[in-house]
C-alpha cells in the first residue's frame, strides 16, 4: 500500500512539475529575479544611508562632548588663575571623565565608517552584478522570443500546432462530410433508376398504366350503359344516336323530337 502512494505522489509530482513547465514564462521568471535583485540593491542602499545618518548623530554628540571639554579646560584655568585650585580639579577631573566618552565615540564612529565602507563596497559589486544580469535577461528574452517565435511559424508551416491541428481536424471533418453526402446521392441515384425507389410523383410503369386505361374504359362503358337506360334507348343504337349528336348540342333534345315526329306522320 505504502508502494502505491508513493507511485502516485510521484505521478502527481511528474504531472505538477510538466504543467509548471508549459506554463512558465522565462521572460516572467527573469524579470522577477531581476526586481528581486533591484529590492536587495535598494535595501543595501538604505543600510549606508541608515549607517551615514548614525555616524552623523554620534559626530554631533562627539562635537558637543569637546565643546564641554574645551570648556571645562577654560574653567580648571581660570579657577587656577584665581587660586581656587579644588574648583581646577574638580572641572579637570569632568574634564577627564568627558574624554573618555570622546574616546567612545571616536571608536563607534570608527566602527560606523567601517560598516558604511563595506556596503559601500557591495553596493558597488551588487551593482555591477545587478547590470550584467539585467543585460544577460534582456539578451535571453530577445532569443526566447525569437526562438518561440520560430516554433509557431515552423507549426504553422507543418501544421501541428495546436490551433492548426484544430483547423486541419475541422477541414477533415468537413471533407467526409462532403463525401457521405456525396455517396448517398449516388446510392439515392442508382437505386431511382433501377426502379428500387420510386420517385415521388412520377407515373407507374407500363403495366399499371394499361391497367389504369382498362379501368378508366370500364367505367366510361358502365356509366353508358346507363345512360342509356335512363334514356329507354335499344342497345344496338348506340352508334347511330352518336352519330346524330351534334357537336356540343345536347343529346337529350334531339332524342325527344325523333318520337313526335314519327307518331305525327303515323297519324
């Protein structure tokens, strides 16, 4: 169990570590260590300003400790030239006591310069780094582009990149589209013309045809025949009352004055 957990959380790390390649951006990752170099050479040149400022502070105070001392000589001289000679001891022994808080600030002073000396040095140096490294990013983002650049064209060209492969799959797709319609039509085409499928609205064949005319005859020949016996006309007449009927006169006229005529000429 513990092996399979392991392959798996190798897996997941193999996949993490593939997709964070596709998507990382040298351009992006250089312009970050860039900024981050910027922050360090900022931050160190806070540091000497910091440095100066203390140096500056302890100068001062070292300045007001001597403007003492100068003035307790003059006092210890002055007593002495009165003939006060414990009031001399007593400003040279403050006078004493402020010499060696003089001694302490030279030291920290000394110390302050040192410290101010060395960031100077690096400032200079993380400078000089800061610049090359600014130059060697904008060199490897103009081949990096360049060379991306290079790569969509030559995909483009070969056609397997992703957005033409998307196209060239589209155009497939649409291709045996065409050629499915295509065949169908044919298949529709030749079974039409084999007389598997008919077409829709179109006479029958020969057969149905003559059968359709013997219906229709069959029913003109009924629907005489009792006409005629409506009419109480003999069957053999038939010819001879459509030859007597005019055309487009009616047949029922001429019929009706044929009987007058004849019982007239009989009387």
């Amino acid at each position: 169990m513990v092996g399979v957990f392991s392959r798996f959380s190798n897996f997941i790390k193999t996949k993490m570590s593939a997709f964070l390649d596709q998507a990382e951006d040298p351009g992006q990752t250089l312009d970050y260590s860039y900024q981050k170099q910027l922050e360090q050479l900022q931050n160190l040149r806070k540091s000497i300003v910091d440095v100066t400022m203390n140096e500056k502070r302890l100068e001062l105070q070292q300045a007001q400790i001597n403007a003492r001392v100068d003035k307790l000589d003059q006092q210890a001289r002055s007593a002495l030239a009165k003939g006060d000679e414990d009031l001399a001891r007593e400003a040279l022994t403050r006078k004493q006591d402020l010499q060696g808080q003089v001694t302490t600030f030279d030291q920290q002073i000394e110390q302050l310069k040192a410290q101010q000396q060395k960031f100077v040095e690096m400032q200079d140096r993380l400078s000089t780094r800061v610049e090359a490294f600014r130059t060697q990013k904008e060199m490897v983002k103009a081949q990096y582009g360049a060379a991306q650049a290079q790569v969509k064209i030559q995909e483009a060209a070969t056609g397997i990149s992703e957005e033409m492969s998307d196209v060239n799959l589209a155009v497939q797709r649409a291709q045996d589209r065409v050629l499915q319609m295509q065949a169908r039509a044919d298949a529709l085409d030749e079974l039409t013309a084999s007389g598997a499928l008919p077409e829709i609205g179109a006479p029958g064949d020969d057969i149905d045809r003559k059968l359709a005319a013997l219906s229709s005859g069959d029913a003109v020949d009924a629907e005489l025949a009792t006409l005629k016996a409506q009419m109480q006309l003999p069957a053999g007449s038939a010819s001879s009352q459509q030859a007597q009927l005019p055309a487009g006169g009616s047949a029922p006229a001429a019929t009706t004055d044929t009987p007058d005529s004849t019982d007239t000429t009989s009387s």
